[in-house]
C-alpha cells in the first residue's frame, strides 16, 4: 500500500450522524468505524442514518439514507 489510503472506499457507505448537519453547519457522522466530519445540503438531525454520496478533502457529503 506504500502508506496510500483509500478515503474514497467510504463513498456509499451508511452511517449515522453523532451531530446534527445543515447546509450551514458541518457536522459528526460514524461511518465505517471512524467519525468523519461531514455536510450537506439538507438538514440532517443527529441520530439519523445518513448515506455518503461524495468526499471533498477529509469532509464527507452525505444524505438522508
């Protein structure tokens, strides 16, 4: 792997937001055993299963699941 890491492999995944996430606001999501954090252009409360559609750095894009 010579220290290479697949951020993308998260892409699609299912998770759950730990905080709650807005267009406006960055938030906490559990994916894949790690917390992210994560936006998104609707309003996702915390407790709610979210699906990652893209990831932008180290920030996931997520959505409603």
């Amino acid at each position: 792997m010579n220290g290479y890491y697949d951020l993308r492999r998260v892409v699609g995944k299912v998770g759950v937001a730990k905080t709650d996430i807005s267009p406006k606001k960055t938030g906490v999501v559990w994916v894949e055993a790690e917390m992210w954090s994560a936006l998104s252009d609707e309003e996702i409360k915390a407790g709610e299963k979210v699906k990652v559609i893209d990831i932008k750095g180290l920030t996931l894009v997520v959505k409603r699941a």
